[in-house]
C-alpha cells in the first residue's frame, strides 16, 4: 500500500486508502490485542500509507474509540486520516432507548463517540445496522442535519437489506440531500451472498462497498481445524465465542478452507494472502476493513494488495465458493436474456 494509493469513496471526494484498519482488537482482552500492541499495530499501518480508520461505539463498550482517538490525537494526524465510527447496537440491557436508529439515539451516541476519539466531527458515520424499526426518512433527515450541522462529513450503511440501501439513496437522490456513499457488509470466500443484490445496487447508487470480516473472522486464514471427532478446535479468535452471527463451521465452509489452501500452496502464498487478494480484487469493492492483532500479521495481509491473481486462480477460488443460486437467478443470467431476445445477443450500448 502506498501514501498516494487512493481512490474515492463512492460517489463522493472523499479520498481513502484501499485496505481500512478495522479496530475491532483495539481494547479487547479476549481476542484482541493489549493496548501497546494496539498502538504499534496503528502506527504501522499509518507508516504503510493507510489513511482510512474504522471503529465503533460497541467495540469493547467504547474503548477502541477511546484509544484509536488518543493515537490518532498524539500523532497530530486528525487532518491527515479518514475517521470512520458507527452507532446502533445497545450494549446496555434494560434500556431500550439506548439503542436502535432513532433521531434520539443517532445524537446521543454521536456525542458520546465525539468525546472518546477526542474530535468535534467525523469524516464516515456509519449506521450499524437495520432496526427494523425507524422510518428510512428519519434516518436520512437525520444524517443530513448532522452533515449540515459539521457533526459528520458522511454518511453510509452497514448490515442492511439491498432494498434499504436502494431506496434511501434514491429518496436522498430525488430529494437533493446527502446521501449514503458506502455500503459495509460482511464480504469473504465463505460468504459471497452480497453478490445477488448488492454490488449492482452499491453501483448503480454510487456506495462504494467497504467488506468487513474479508478472512471470515480467521476461518480463512487457517486458524481453526477439525478434531477427530469433526468438530472445530478453537483458534484464539472471535468464533471461539460461539456467537450467532459468526457461524462459520460447516460442511461447505470447510471444503472451500481446502480448496483455498490448496490453491494458497499452488501460488506459494499462505491462506490469508490467498483469501484477501481474492476480496481485493472483487467488483465494486473499495476498501477493505482488515483487522489485526499484531504488527507481523498486518503487514503480511497489505502485502496481498500486489498480488495478481491468475485468471486460473480466480475461478478456482470462484467454482468452490460459489453460493447456490436461487429460483429467479435463472431470469438474471445471460441464458435468461437470450431468451427474452429470442437467442439474439444483444448489449447495452452504455
């Protein structure tokens, strides 16, 4: 990755680095790093010429905010980065209003994130996740005072339906407000659903599509294996904590880890390497959020950025991780538009 390696964040000026530092293990015990750690792993990055940091309100209940702001203030980088939090998830049981996409609860959190990353605005305000509950006009009203107002300086979306991202852009588009410039969904070798919908809805609205969990929360980078029993041995990692939405052991998931690593050992590559190249190179994608729990382990995953896969490589990879397809994929395909045009082959001219 280099300084001037930069590209635009969807339909927007703002400019950001191709790989995102995701500060997940920023103040996290279990699983993350220890802080001194945290600090080389970010002034590494920074020296790399990563420009674009990622963190969260959630993320060890405020901590990693706490900390990624106290790096980035000693450094006098607050000018020189792209600050990216989010705000939704409750992490405070018994009050309800503490939580979800409201106007009440978009303030409130924005507020507490200011304090703890230790700046009056953030560049990229994500909203952390669809509710289900507040009108799609309260949040883009919402987002657009904030931006008025110099809280933010954007906004985008994280783990929402295509049809929520689609339709807010549209009303942002028809109404002449700001609208979402980045979509941010879960995006690896093991999970390549956001390939229906999403990518084509991320273009056509003008998000630019920032994966997170690109090594399936270490599944791809080999950290786990199955015991004698096929059961999976715990790795150190996120899915040692057994949570709902980080399922990643099963029949199909391990076939796709055999099939990686025997590409991975084809290239001489490790598994890591292999797998984010992979993302790396995807349509649509921009950046992608990488986290690390070390410095060695940081520098070995930017290095998959120079890395070109073979067309060989590609649809090796392709043909093992391909999701299943569904009853309406069959009109969407090139054999659905041939025979809607009677076999003629026909193209968009623009």
């Amino acid at each position: 990755m280099k300084p001037n390696d930069l590209r635009t964040l969807g339909r927007s000026g703002l400019l950001v680095s191709p790989v995102a530092l995701g500060t997940m293990t920023f103040g996290t015990p279990r699983w993350g790093s220890p802080d001194d750690v945290s600090e080389q792993v970010f002034r590494a990055y920074i020296d790399a010429g990563g420009n674009f940091l990622d963190t969260a309100d959630v993320y060890a209940k405020g901590r990693s905010e706490e900390l990624l702001g106290g790096y980035i203030a000693e450094a006098g980088l607050r000018d020189d980065v792209v600050l990216a939090t989010k705000y939704t998830f409750n992490p405070n049981p018994g009050r309800p209003l503490l939580g979800g996409n409201s106007r009440k609860n978009l303030i409130r959190a924005l507020e507490g994130s200011l304090r703890r990353l230790r700046t009056d605005y953030v560049d990229l305000l994500w909203m952390h996740a669809w509710d289900q509950v507040t009108p799609i006009d309260e949040v883009l009203q919402s987002m657009g005072d904030l931006i008025r107002a110099g809280k933010i300086r954007y906004f985008g979306l994280s783990d929402v339906p295509a049809w929520y991202a689609t339709r807010i852009a549209t009303l942002a588009e028809a109404r002449g407000v700001p609208g979402p410039i980045a979509l941010q969904m879960e995006y690896s070798l093991t999970s390549r659903e956001i390939e229906a919908e999403y990518v084509k809805a991320a273009e056509v609205c003008g998000m630019g599509i920032t994966p997170w969990s690109p090594l399936a929360a270490g599944f791809l980078a080999g950290k786990y294996s199955r015991n004698a029993s096929g059961s999976a041995q715990q790795g150190g990692g996120r899915l040692d904590l057994n949570l709902p939405s980080f399922q990643k052991f099963t029949e199909r998931n391990w076939q796709v880890l055999e099939r990686v690593r025997q590409v991975a050992a084809e290239a001489g590559l490790d598994l890591a390497q292999m797998a984010l190249a992979w993302v790396y190179s995807r349509p649509g994608v921009t950046s992608t959020i990488l986290g690390a729990k070390t410095v060695e382990q940081l520098r070995s995953n930017l290095a998959a950025l120079d890395l070109q896969l073979s067309r060989e490589q590609v649809e090796a990879l392709d043909r093992a991780s391909a999701t299943e397809p569904t009853s309406m994929d069959r009109f969407f395909s090139p054999a659905g538009k041939k025979m809607i045009f009677a076999g003629a082959e026909v193209h968009r001219a623009f």
